[in-house]
C-alpha cells in the first residue's frame, strides 16, 4: 500500500482587482479603512431596474495588461482574471526563466463566465430576426474555463488547468483544490482565485427578480449592512483575486517570499434548497468543522473568521448560528467580520478577495471591519465580536474564510500565520 506523505502548502503571491482597489495593497489598505466600493451602476441605463447602483471596479485600464485586440477577444471577466494574475505571477517571480513551468497549473473559478458577451450575442441575434450570425469567438468568451486557459498560454504554465463552478463559494473551491493537488505532490505550484464581472443587464435584473439584492438606491454606500435590522439584500460586486500557491520546498528553494501558509480546506453541501442556506446553518457548521479537522486544528486555535455574510435576512443569522454550533464557547473569543460590506459580494471571486484579507490578517495582526452596522437584527447574537465600524488589532495567528452558494455549496478555507 502507498503511503503519502502531505506537503507544506505556502503562499508566494498575490494579486486584486475590486471595486476598492485596483492591486492587493490598495484593496487591504481600503478594507482595513472601512472604505465602501458601492456608487451608482455606470455600465448601463438603470432606469426601468428595482437596483440603481453596485460595487463596480474602478479605472480598470486592460491595456496595462494586454493589447486591445487581444482583450477584444475576452469577456470582462476574462480580463479582470488576466489583471489579478499578472500582480500575482509577477509578485511571486514565476515570470522568471528557470522554472519548471510543466509543474506549474492554474485552478480558476467564475460561477457566471462571460455574462456580457452571452448577453450582446443573444440581443444582437435576436435584433437579426434570428438570423445566426453569431461573433466566432461568442463561445471562447463565454466559457467558465476560458480564464484558466487564458492565464497558462500567457505564462507557459503546463501543468494542471481546470475551473470550478460552485456559484459563491467557486473560487474557495478552487483554493481547496489547489491545495490538495500541491499537498499530494501533483504540482509545485498553482496559480489560483477566481473572477466575475456580473454587473450587467441580465446580471442585476435576474437577482432583482430572485428579490436577492438591495434597493437602498438613496445611499448605496450603506447598502451592504450585514447583521443590521434594516438589511435588505445584497450589494453585487465584480472583479478578481488570485493568490499563488506553493509547495514549501520548492518556494524555499528558490527563494520566494512567503506571505502566509494554507492548511486546510473543505467542501460541503447543505442539501436543503435552491438558494437560500439550511436555516440552522448545517452544511456550513459541517464544513467549518472538516476543515479544522483537516487543517489538525481545534476550534481554540481560530482567532478570525471571514463570514461569508452578504446582508441578506436568512443567510446572516443562519452563518452565525453555524459557526455558535461549531465553536460552542470558542465563538465568543473569535473576530468575526463581513468585508462584502465594503466590497460587495463578487460572486464566484468573493472567496479569493476575502482569503487574501485572511492572509494579510494573519501577516499584519489586523481584522478588517464589518461596516454599516447599526442596529442589531432579530437573531443576531450580541455576544459575538463581529468587528463593527472599524479595524482591530489582535494576535491572528489562524484565520478561516467561509463562502457559501446557490445549490447548497459550501467551502471553507483555512490559513496560518507563517514560520518556518
């Protein structure tokens, strides 16, 4: 029988694109302010929508990164993806001649893909009387994986390349399934995170009509209010978040810098409903509790958990009673904080921008704040730290990110500060 032996996972690069911040310093420092990405929808014509406004990314110039005949060839969201790789390729020296590249893969997730360009392609087609003439690269644009594809051939890497969809909690799931490729000795290296550019027609009209997203049109910057009594929804976000991860042999061997270690991961499912999460909170409290496992931790050795919490009636107060159930007295000692409230909720890419705020939590002992928090809501549980109004300084030696999707999915994440 073999015997595997589990390898070191590390952190050796980062790279951002939100609707606070354009690069990983930005965004962290911005969270860290309590800074609001919402504003008014500029894409299109809100008029005749029920939401007016979202967390749209801000300045983005793609021909920083690409030529424009070659970005005419991606969706937003391929772009987006292209940015926050490139700062984080660049961060961890994987550009750099001497590499295995064969060893290196790329793991991406987008719950949506190329939301645009299926939505131009289907008007344009039916404005044609529905005559076929469909743009040639429509498909390339539009598929999930196209992203994942994108980043290998710009960078030569030719080792595992695939993406999840897992709604929400995608991108968290790629980061699990980097890390278990990396630990069982399938890569060296695995450029990881997720993108999502949802911020369209289609995009905010359809969770209008799931009733999913706020209509706080008067103030959007306070919109995202997650445990408040006057929360009403969500704050669509878009944007994307990579993080490169490594074995830790290899990363010592040629030098790297190492921003923090993954150790540990799981994936669960609340086998309840379309949309909404198990009232009680089952599926997450399970999957909190296997990633503890699988990271060798107990639950006195987590000092901050990134909820997932987006702002919505039933999802904040489920959460929170998941993560009682996990910690039981623990629960109380832990920070615990929101950052779709500054952000928005990115979608398939919230959990890649939320694990590199666990990583740089972990790195600079802060917890970044729940904003727009005012009045408690009927069960919320006002014994827990839920980090209201601004940062706090605190030992994070263990931080946990929880993301959570349509469908049931769960995926939970666990990082630790890094020593040698």
């Amino acid at each position: 029988m073999r015997t595997v032996t589990l390898k070191r996972v590390v952190v050796t690069g980062l790279g951002a694109l939100t609707p606070i911040g354009n690069d990983v310093n930005t965004f962290w420092s911005n969270l860290k302010a309590g800074v609001s990405g919402a504003g008014p929808i500029t894409k299109f014509d809100t008029t005749e929508f029920k939401t007016k406004f979202a967390c749209e990314v801000k300045g983005f110039d793609v021909e920083k990164y690409m030529e424009k005949k070659e970005a005419r060839k991606m969706d937003n969201f391929t772009q987006y993806a292209m940015a926050a790789a490139h700062e984080a390729v660049v961060d961890a020296g994987l550009e750099k001649e001497g590499i295995d590249k064969t060893k290196i893969g790329v793991i991406w997730a987008s719950g949506n893909g190329g939301m645009l360009t299926f939505e131009e392609q289907i008007v344009e087609f039916a404005a044609a009387n529905f005559v076929p003439k469909f743009n040639p690269f429509f498909i390339p644009k539009l598929i999930c994986d196209i992203a994942a594809g994108q980043i290998a051939m710009k960078y030569g890497f030719m080792g595992v390349n695939f993406c999840t969809v897992s709604a929400c909690a995608s991108s968290t799931s790629a980061l699990v399934d980097a890390f278990n490729y990396i630990r069982l000795g399938k890569a060296n290296v695995i450029v990881t995170g997720g993108s999502e550019a949802p911020v369209t027609r289609a995009g905010i009209a359809g969770f209008n009509a799931l009733k999913a997203l706020s209509t706080r049109n008067e103030e959007p910057e306070h919109a995202s209010r997650p445990f408040d009594t006057e929360r009403d929804g969500f704050v669509m976000g878009e944007g994307a978040g990579a993080i490169v991860l490594e074995e830790y042999e290899h990363a010592i061997a040629r030098g790297a810098t190492i921003y923090g270690e993954m150790i540990g991961g799981a994936m669960t499912c609340d086998a309840y409903h379309l949309t909404a999460t198990h009232p009680e909170g089952l599926g997450a409290r399970l999957g909190m509790e296997q990633a503890l496992e699988d990271a060798g931790l107990t639950t006195a050795d987590v000092d901050y958990i990134n909820s997932h919490t987006t702002s919505t009636p039933v999802g904040d107060v489920s959460e929170l009673k998941a993560i009682v159930a996990a910690f039981g007295e623990h629960a109380e000692k832990l920070n615990i904080s929101a950052t779709k409230s500054m952000t928005g909720h990115l979608l398939g890419a919230a959990g890649a921008i939320e694990a590199i705020a666990c990583i740089k939590a972990t790195q600079e002992d802060i917890i970044p704040p729940t904003i727009n928090t005012t009045v408690l809501g009927e069960g919320i549980p006002t014994n827990l730290n839920l980090t209201l109004g601004k940062a706090q300084n605190r030992t994070v030696n263990v931080a946990m990110s929880n993301t959570f999707g349509f469908g049931g999915h769960n995926a939970i994440v666990v990082f630790k500060k890094y020593t040698k």
